[in-house]
C-alpha cells in the first residue's frame, strides 16, 4: 500500500508521485469556521490503496490563521490545478457563509479538461448551472463526500509513476499510446508540459485529441526550447518549435545564429522523424501568402495601400486607447 503527502498552499510538492489530485471548492473565510477538507483527507488517505505515492493539494493554508497574503496562493492553486491527474470539486454551497464564487469560475475554466469529479450535496443551493454543465460535458456528479473521492480514485486506478517534469503531465495524456510513443523517442529532456485542451466529445466523452505545451532541453547544448504537442485519436503525435528561448538571452548573435542552421523548422510527427531529429529553433518566416491580413487590410491590396489608408484616418483618443 502506498502512501499519502498532503501538500498545502504555498507549499511544494515532493519531486515524484505515483498520482495527484487537486481538492477544490469553497473554504469559510472565518479561520475559526470548521472546514469540510480535513473529513475529506480523512476519506482520501483511507482510500487510497496505490502502488505509490498520492499527492493530494489541498488550496487552504496548513495555518488558516496565517494564509499567505496577496495573489501567492492563487498563483499555486493555478500551477497545480494544472497538472493534477484529477480536480475533485465538492461544493456545500451556503449562503452567505460559504458562497464559494471563486470555486464558479475555477470550476468552470477546466469544466471540459476531462479531468474533474463534481460532488453537490443534496442541500447545496444555487448548483443547478453546474450540475447541468457537468451532464453536458461527462463530468462525474456525485452527491457525498465519499462517493465523491471514490469517482476521483476510481479514475486514478493505480496511476503511473512520474518524477521531474513527468509529473506534468496528467494521467488522461500519460496513458496514452500516442504520448508515450513520442515521450520514448526521447528527441530532448522534457523540463516542463502544460496541457493546453483536451477534447473528450458525447457520447462516450473519452479523449479524442489533445495539445500540450511542452519546453525541451536538447540534449547536445543547454537552451530550453518550447513546442507545441498535438495528437488525434490514436494517430501519431506532431511537435513543432513555437518558441526559441535562446533569442532573449544575452548570447552573442553569431553562436545564436549557428545553432539557428543546426535543423530547418518544421511539424514533424513521430512516426515519420528521421533517427537524428533534434527540436528546431525557430519557427521560418512566413510568405506573404502565409500570413493573415492586418485589421485594416482589404483582399488584393498591397500592404502600402492599406498603410496609406490607414494613416489617413484618426487615431483614438488617449483616454480610450488607455482604458482598454
């Protein structure tokens, strides 16, 4: 049987972990108001039977009396929501005690990442909006706190091993074969992964397709670089460069501009990679043709006309153009 780590806010998980789950939902603002997570890890550390190590982040300081000030605990709660193999949301909505209103909008932003369990106790108020959009997106509804961990363990299974920058990557992408054939082929040193959407479309609401952003260390020189990861159902995955991190160092123009030759940009996917691929640096200039028209370019116009034309015409006010 394995074991569970309970990480608090601000505080840093351990450098590897067999599964992660992420304990959201509102928390009474009086410190001295019980809460309902300690019941919650109660259930979580009884129900976890894994192979390994389960990190369970839990968005209340370990002193409620002393949370963190200012935006630090959101920041963490949004760097590890991120990467959790499964968000658990329980929501005992009251008024006006625990309106849980940031929970609505945390919700709502991975409502459809095929990564989240919803739990409405029956005397919840004002829940019928999530309730109908978790129907609508395959997201589990359950109605106790047990049953509710158990959808989110149930899901984990006995999860996967992950250390490093692998703990980036949530169990929906790391199981599957179209990752793991790219994380194989070990073209560079994964440093970081953010998963950008994942798309688990009615009726069976299984993974479809997904894209993740992933920075990459080449493993014959040291810069990181970013690239976009994308695959469809059980085809291929393609990568391409999206960034060149090396363009914002202080690196003389010459080494940079001859590691620039080193490999042409391009999309690329696993299955037709040459042996010796390593990450390109940059992305090559578009043509002309390539490229969308401006805001105020007309089609078969040159981009001097469309200049001209909009010189012509007055700028805002400096009292607009400042409150956008």
């Amino acid at each position: 049987m394995g074991k569970t780590v309970v990480v608090y806010a601000g505080e840093q998980p351990p450098g590897a972990w067999q599964a992660s789950m992420f304990v959201a939902g509102p928390m009474p603002r009086d410190p001295d108001a019980p809460s309902w997570r300690p019941e919650a890890l109660h259930l979580i550390v009884d129900g976890w039977t894994g192979p390994g190590t389960l990190v369970v982040f839990v968005p209340e300081a370990r002193d409620r009396h002393r949370p963190q000030a200012g935006y630090i605990s959101q920041d963490w709660e949004e760097r590890w929501m991120a990467v959790a193999d499964v968000i658990m949301f329980w929501v005992p909505r009251r008024m006006p005690d625990l309106p849980g209103l940031n929970t609505n909008i945390e919700y709502g932003r991975t409502e459809t990442s095929g990564r989240v369990v919803l739990g409405l106790p029956p005397d919840a108020v004002s829940v019928h909006y999530l309730r109908r959009g978790a129907e609508a997106h395959g997201v589990p509804v359950r109605d106790t706190l047990d049953a509710t961990i158990g959808a989110v363990l149930a899901i984990i299974g006995d999860g996967a091993q992950r250390d490093g920058a692998d703990r980036d990557v949530p169990l929906l992408i790391w199981r599957t074969d179209t990752f793991q054939a790219w994380r194989r082929r070990k073209p560079a040193e994964l440093t970081s992964a953010r998963v950008l959407w994942a798309w688990t479309p009615p009726p069976t609401f299984e993974l479809a397709a997904w894209a993740m952003k992933v920075e990459v260390t080449p493993l014959d020189y040291d810069d990181a670089h970013t690239m976009l990861v994308t695959a469809i159902g059980d085809g291929t995955t393609t990568h391409i460069a999206i960034a060149d991190h090396d363009r914002y160092t202080t690196e003389p123009q010459a080494a940079r501009s001859a590691k620039s030759r080193r490999t042409p940009a391009r999309a690329t996917s696993v299955a037709g990679d040459p042996a010796g691929w390593s990450p390109p640096l940059m992305m090559p200039p578009a043509s002309r043709a390539d490229t969308p028209m401006a805001l105020n370019e007309r089609p078969g116009e040159d981009a001097g006309a469309a200049g001209r034309r909009g010189a012509r015409r007055s700028p805002l006010p400096a009292s607009r153009t400042d409150s956008c």
